[in-house]
C-alpha cells in the first residue's frame, strides 16, 4: 500500500493533469513543443484493444538522442478487451540538449503471440539564446611602450549554437573575427594593444570585446578592461608658465623687372597669458622693413602689442582699424585702440594714422554698443576724419575740410531663424552733407537658408562708400535629401575708399541660379543659368562684357579619385571691342592623395568673345602636389601656366616650391622659391626666393610651483637585502643606500607613480603595499615607506566525489550513462586590493604564485557547471606567511538521483458518454 502511495506522489508531481483525464485520446497528447532544456515532461501514448480477449505488453522506451532520457524505459501494461487507454512516458530533458525535433519511440511485444507494437512521438526543443562574456585577467599597471594582454571568457549557456562576430574597437583581438560555440561550450578570448612608448603622461586605457551575431543583434555582449599606463618618458610639469615665442630671420632675394634686390628681415611674434589663470593675455609683432618690394608673398613692417585682461582690451600699433560698414569698413594704419566691456554695454574708440591711404591724415573713433539680448545689440558712434593739407581729394570726393560722421548700427535675433541688422550714417563738413544707409537680413530654416543686403551711399557722403549702391542676396532651399534648387545675385559697389595695397577687384553684376541633384551618395551633378557683367577697374581697361551662359558641373567620388568636370556655354557682348560672340569653356580638376601625398591637377579649355579678339583659343593648365614625408618634413609644389584676365589685379603664381624641415624640437628651416605675376601685370615675371629660420621658445613669465621630495625607507621584512633597489618616480630614478633609504630630489609637484625594479631585488622578494603606488606630492617634503618580504603561493587540485550507481527502488531498469564530458569552474584569489582568476577542469591542478602575504580569499564560481554536480566548499579564507606554499582541495561531487516507482502499472482511460436520444 505504500508503494502505491509514493507512485500517486511522484505521479501527481511531475504530470497531475493527464492522470484522470476523461478526454478522447486524440485529446490526451501531452505538450510536445515549446520544451526547455532541464525540464522533465510526460508523453502520451493513445493504445486501443479491438480483441475480444485481455492483452499484456511488456514496453521499452528509447529516444533518437541521448540528451532524452526516459525515466521509465520499462514496464509491462495491461489493456482489458475492446479498451481505449492511455500509456504515460515520463522523460529527462538533459540541460545541454540542443533545439531541434527528438523522437521518443515506445516498443511493445504482446506476450501471448509475441505481436509487435511501435509508436513513435515527436516533441521539439525550444532555442534558449543566452550569452554571457566577462573578463578574466588583465594588467592592472603596464608601462608605456609595453602591450596590454587581457582576457575574456565567452559562454554559450543556451541550447542554440552559436555564429558570433568578435570585435574591439580599441584593441585587436587575438582569434578569428567569427567563431561557432556549441550549446554549454566556452571560450577564452584575448585580446591586446600596444602602447605609445612616447606617452607623455600617465593615463587609464580601456579596452573591449564585443560579440554579437548576424542573425540576432540583439544579442549583443560586450565587456571592458581598464588599465593604468605609467609613462616612461613623462612630460615633466613646468613650474613656470610660459609663453610661446616665435623668432626668425629670413633672407629675400627678388628679381624685379629685371632688378635684382636682397637682404634680411626680421620677425618676432608671441601670443599667450602672463599668469597660470590665463587672465592677463597677450599678444605682439614686430616685423622689419621688407628688403624688396612688397608683393602678397612676403611681408610688410608691421609693430604692435595688444593686451586683455576680463572686460578691457587695448591695442598699440599696426592693424586694421574699423568703425562701421559704411563709415570706415577696413583701414589700415597705425595707432590705438581701447575697449572696456560692461554687463550690458561696452564703450571704446581708437585712433589711425593710414599706412596706405594717402588722403586721410588721422582718424578718431568713439562708440558705445548697448546689447538687449544674447545676439541683439545696438551701437552709436562718432568717427572723425582729418584729411591731408594740399590733398583733399577722397577717391572721387572732393573734401573741404575735416568730415564728421556719426552712425548708428544694429542687429536684432527676432527668432531661432531669423536675424536682421542694419546701419544708418550721417556726414558733414564745411561744405557738404551726406547720408548711407545699409540693411540685411537673413534666415536659417530645415530645408530654406537665405540672406539679402542692400547698400546705398549719397554722392557726398565722406565715407567708406560714396555715391553707390549694392545688393548681395542668395537662398536655397533643399526640396528632398538628393536635390537642391539655389540662386545667388551680386551687384558690387562701385565707388569705395580702399587701401592703395592692393588693386580693386573687377566691378561685377551678377546673376545665377540653377538646381542640384545628388545622384550617388558620392556624386552630384549641378545645372546653373544666369548671366555675369565684368567691367575692369583698372585703366587701360582689359575687358568689359555682359555675358548670358549656361553651365553643367559634375562632381564624383571615383575610387581614390575626386574628379569634377565643367561645361559652360554662353553668349557674349564685348563692350571693349564693340562685338558679340559666344564663349565656351571646358574645365576638369582630379584630385587624389597616394603615399602621404596630394595631387591636385587642372585643365581649361576656352573659346571665349570676352577680351581682345572674338573666338579667342586660350588653354590653361596647372597642378600641386603637396608631400609629408614625415612629421618634420613637407614639401609643396605648384605650376600654373598663365591666369585669366579676370585675376590680374592680385599676385598670382606661375611656380611655386615649398620645403619645410624641422630640425629639431623648437627649430625649423623653410625654403621657398616662386616665379610669379605681379598685380596689374599680365606678361612680366618676376622671381622671387625666401630662405627662413625659425625658433620657437617658450619664455617663463610666472614661478607657479616650488620644487619637492620623495623620501623614505624600504624595511626588511625576512628578505636578503634591501639596499641597492632602483625605484622610479616618472623620469626619476634613485637607489636605496645601505640602509634601506631612498631620496628623490628637486622634484616637480603633481601626480605620480613610485615603482620598483624587481630585476634589482631577489626573484621571489615582493612589497608588502602594491606597487606602483600612486603619490600626490605636495609642498616641501613628501614621505613613503614600505616594506620587502617574500611571496606566498596557493596550489591545489580539483576532485570528483561521484557514485556510478545511483539508487533506484524497486528497479526494474539501469537508466543508460550518459557520455562524460570535461567540467569547470572558476578560481579566484584576492586580497581585495588584486584579484586573479583561472579557469580549472575537474581533476586537474592549479597554482597561484608570487602572492602577497596577508588576507587571501579562494571563491570559487559554476561556470555552466552541470546541476548535478555540486562544489562541496566554494570559499576559502588564508592568512598567508612569507614564503608560505598554501594547499587546498576542491571537491566535486556529484549528487545521487533517487527514483522509486510502483511496480504495478497504473490504467488512465475515459469514460464513454452516451448522447441522450
């Protein structure tokens, strides 16, 4: 009776709900599907008796893989005459067993007539996807130069095998970039980095490993590493800050319309901050004459300081000066400038003598701006012109004596899009009174960006403009992610008051839209219409057209090559010649970069109606090439073989060389060498060469630290000596006198690293504090004493408890054994300062070496350990001696299965319902 009852127990446990099922037997198939591995089920098995006599079978259970394993693979079963009935097969689903569809197959021999009887169930196992990575072992300290090795232990703890991507973004790992894990399979993977020997200071370095599959990216693990680089070759911390210098001298030589000039010039420039707040800042340049006549490739005599400090700004000497747009836009000159920046206001002036501008004598200016908001301000200002006595002639504006000009400028952000701003100026002399006005406005939205401006100046307004107008305006608007429709006009001033450094640009009038299409993420093609007036400002005029045209651009990305090639087609009016005619032009531009190296080649092919002669042929072609051959030495080269008329009011070069060397650290050599045009030239070449030495220093301004020391001594701790140990802290070195001390000198304050070289002391002598120690030095004396003992070790090995024979009551069967396969767990060891850990297998041998003596905790982790298994122990505690060799024995063991089931079989079967009639 108490068999039976523990059968009812066991039976109600593991499949309750099919024991008294009264269901049809097509409706008594237990679950099949949607089985997880480590679960135990039951299969149903519909039997039907059509005989008029009792039938007995004796029934064996087998499956198509091991990882299914029935509970009960025997048992004899009675099914009375005529009888519809249900046998039960309960089965172990093993936690390794991978998905996919297993058979379970129930054979029966009837044991009156031997009559055979098979059925055959299919049940499938779900995929569980579950990966885990984490990190093994890395380096807490390495110094700069060496290689940091760490690594990783991947884990396939699903029953789903695995396709997986290996990837690290700071590091490189040391396996195949894909790897296959079968179900419950592990792996250590490593990765490493090499590091900068030339680090200037020390610094932590993270390193990853990332895994991921192709089919299921959410499936993603990645894991980190963080290691401290001490460098071996510090930038030691200044005590002084400093400001950088530039120093040089320069040899020019100039052959000039067949002259040749030469000589020496100077230079000296800094820019920087007096204090180590960076308050007081500075800048200053000082140039020599120019030994050869000024051109745009080499420099004019400029002197002038500036300095700024919070909310004031002065400056001395040569610049640009400004006042407003249409009072005094740009001039250049010597003198003075003052500023002082209130919360909300800011007052200034400055006073100019023109270097380049041979009407106005001097120059004074006062202003106050008044901001209402972050980007919205509004200035009022006075600027105060006194002319030349005898040439009172601006451009073309004759004066009567000194002008007056106040003015008024604002700008306003009306919203996140749109900004307006605007000028309005009054002038007055003796004789004369003028006025100017200016307005602009522009907007910045998603798919619409634009901007307009208009200009205009009375006949005598005593200005930077008189007697002009003009009008810039451009917009575009992006219809979709490929394609752009813009338009831009320009409509230049006429009449402006320009330094007489350089010539004036052609006059232009110019209008231009068109629309863009991207059709390749690396290509677009552009289509523009309009029309362009050119006038030459200067005399005698070479060219002075109205030109209608129609252009096509194409620029792409092929392979190495970025090419963009060029056709314009227009019609022309030549007011200079008196003829029409049409102009063509042809231009393409390759560029590519090879062996650290650019290239940059062009080509132009016209037949144009603009200057001379109709149906002008004209061919220009030119390219640079521009070569690092390292980080000290660069060299540049470039050929032109003529301009278009257009440019001839700039210097423009025909061949050009430039050769740059760092020599040393501070110290660099430039060689250049230049055929060019002159502005206003269009055939005489000019040669020009420059030879530059420069030197870059940084000179102390402020003391911002004291010196200090590191002292201390090394204790001898059981150890056979401690004099003669080299220590480093960053670029310092010192070595222990007979006593144990040490010394560092004269030392720069900040953050350090002490560390020891372990050549220098006894192979097994080990600190008793870990080193590198990281120091935070201060003030005049600095004191860190540590100890030298010798290292403990912790071995062991691993054994298996198991029980081949596991208990079975009332057995009628040996379930059979399944193949073994290798086990493991993790080892860790820490003292909770370091922590080591190694992956060992059931039966073999582990060690631990070069410990600390102290505290040290062994924990022990699974690792996918099968659940049979258990760790008897999974935590040991040791206080380790010098020199001490620790054992400890891990037991395995495997823990016994018991099965008791009753002897006599149990019926499940249905009642039959009759239907009332």
């Amino acid at each position: 009776m108490i068999k039976t009852w523990i059968l009812y127990i066991v039976l109600f446990t593991l499949f309750p709900a099919l024991i008294f099922s009264q269901r049809q037997p097509n409706q008594l198939a237990s679950k099949k599907d949607s089985l997880m591995p480590g679960m135990s089920t039951s299969i149903s098995f519909a039997l039907e008796n059509t005989t008029a006599e009792s039938k007995i079978y004796d029934f064996t259970v087998t499956t198509s893989s091991p990882v299914i394993a029935p509970i009960l693979a025997k048992a004899e079963f009675k099914i009375e005459a005529n009888e519809k009935t249900v046998y039960l097969v309960p089965i172990r689903i093993a936690a390794e067993a991978a998905q996919g569809t297993y058979s379970v197959i129930l054979n029966g021999t009837d044991r009156n007539d031997g009559t055979r009887l098979t059925k055959t169930a299919q049940i499938i196992v779900s995929g569980n996807r579950k990966l885990t990575l984490t990190s093994l072992n890395s380096p807490e300290f390495i110094r700069a130069g060496e290689t940091i090795h760490a690594s990783f232990l991947l884990k396939n703890n699903g029953n789903v095998t695995e396709k997986l991507i290996l990837e690290s973004k700071n590091a490189v790992v040391d396996h195949d970039a894909s790897i296959t894990l079968a179900p419950n399979e592990s792996k250590v993977i490593s990765i490493y980095k090499i590091t900068n020997p030339e680090l200037g200071q020390n610094e932590f370095q993270n390193l990853n490993l990332s895994v991921h599959s192709p089919d299921n990216p959410k499936e993603n693990q990645t894991a980190y590493i963080s290691t401290k680089i001490i460098s071996v070759k510090p930038v030691e911390d200044d005590i002084y800050h400093r400001l950088p210098i530039a120093a040089s001298l320069s040899f020019i030589g100039m052959k000039n319309m067949g002259i040749y000039d030469d000589g020496f010039q100077g230079e000296i420039y800094g820019k920087g901050t007096l204090d180590k707040d960076n308050k007081n800042q500075i800048e200053f340049h000082a140039v020599t004459a120019n030994p050869v006549e000024f051109n745009s490739f080499t420099q004019y005599e400029e002197y002038f300081i500036n300095y700024k400090r919070n909310n004031f700004f002065v400056h001395l000497g040569d610049k640009t000066y400004s006042a407003s747009y249409l009072t005094e836009f740009a001039r250049y000159g010597r003198g003075a400038e003052i500023r002082y920046d209130f919360k909300r206001f800011s007052v200034g002036g400055f006073y100019n003598h023109p270097r380049f501008f041979r009407d106005i004598k001097d120059e004074f200016n006062v202003y106050s701006t008044f901001k209402i908001k972050k980007e919205s301000e509004i200035t009022v200002g006075y600027l105060y012109k006194i002319p030349r006595k005898g040439e009172m002639n601006f451009g073309n504006l004759k004066l009567d004596s000194e002008a007056h000009l106040p003015y008024t400028a604002a700008k306003f952000r009306i919203s996140k899009n749109i900004s307006l701003s605007g000028e309005a100026a009054y002038s007055k002399t003796e004789q004369m009174e003028g006025t100017a006005y200016m307005g602009q406005a522009q907007v910045s939205f998603e798919r619409l960006n634009g901007n307009i401006m208009y200009m205009r100046a009375s006949p005598e307004f005593a200005g930077y403009f008189t007697n002009t107008s003009t009008f810039n305006g451009n917009i575009q608007y992006k219809i979709s992610k490929k394609i752009n429709v813009f338009g831009n006009y320009i409509r230049d001033a006429k009449n402006f008051q320009r330094d007489t450094l350089f010539f004036a640009a052609p006059y232009r009038d110019f209008l231009q839209y068109g629309i863009q299409y991207k059709y390749i993420p690396n290509g677009f093609i552009t289509f523009y219409h309009g029309f362009q007036k050119y006038q030459d400002r200067l005399e005698p005029k070479q060219f002075d057209y109205n030109e209608r045209y129609f252009k096509v651009s194409i620029d792409q990305q092929i392979g190495m090559f970025q090419v963009n090639l060029q056709g314009q087609f227009g019609k022309t009016d030549n007011y200079l010649s008196g003829f029409s005619g049409n102009s063509s032009f042809y231009t393409t531009n390759i560029a590519f970069e090879k062996f650290k190296t650019s290239f940059n080649i062009y080509a132009s092919y016209s037949i144009t109606s603009r200057y001379q002669m109709q149906n002008d042929k004209q061919v220009y072609y030119g390219a640079r090439i521009l070569s690092r051959f390292s980080d000290k030495t660069s060299l540049s080269l470039f050929y032109q073989n003529n301009y278009m008329p257009e440019e001839y009011f700039r210097d423009r070069n025909l061949f050009e060389i430039l050769f740059h060397q760092q020599l040393f650290p501070g110290s660099e050599l430039d060689l250049s060498g230049r055929y060019s045009l002159q502005r206003g030239q269009l055939g005489n070449k000019d040669f020009i060469f420059s030879l530059r030495y420069t030197l870059r220093l940084n000179v102390p301004v402020q003391k911002t630290a004291e010196y200090t020391s590191l002292s201390g001594n090394i204790s001898n701790l059981g150890v056979r000596k401690t004099d003669g140990i080299k220590l480093m802290l960053g670029s310092y070195l010192s070595i222990t006198d007979n006593n144990g001390n040490y010394l560092f000198k004269n030392v720069i304050p900040g953050d350090y690293f002490l560390e020891i070289d372990r050549s220098t002391a006894d192979i097994n002598d080990i600190t008793n504090v870990s080193l590198p120690a990281s120091l935070h030095l201060a003030g005049e004396e600095n004191t860190f004493n540590f100890g030298l003992t010798t290292a403990a070790t912790i071995k062991g090995n691993i054994q298996l408890s198991e029980n081949d024979k596991e208990q079975y009551s009332f057995a009628r069967f040996q379930p059979k054994t399944e193949k073994k396969k290798r086990q493991s767990i993790i080892i860790e060891a820490s003292n909770g300062e370091q922590t080591y850990r190694k992956i060992a297998f059931i039966g073999d041998i582990f060690d631990f070496t070069y410990l600390r003596p102290g505290e040290w905790k062994i924990k022990l982790y699974r690792n996918g350990l099968d659940k049979r298994y258990k760790i008897a122990v999974d935590s040991f505690q040791f206080n380790l001696k010098p020199s001490e060799i620790q054992n400890i024995e891990i037991h395995i063991i495997k823990q016994q299965s018991e099965i008791k089931y009753q002897q006599e079989t149990i019926k499940v079967g249905y009642n039959k319902v009759k239907k009332k009639p």
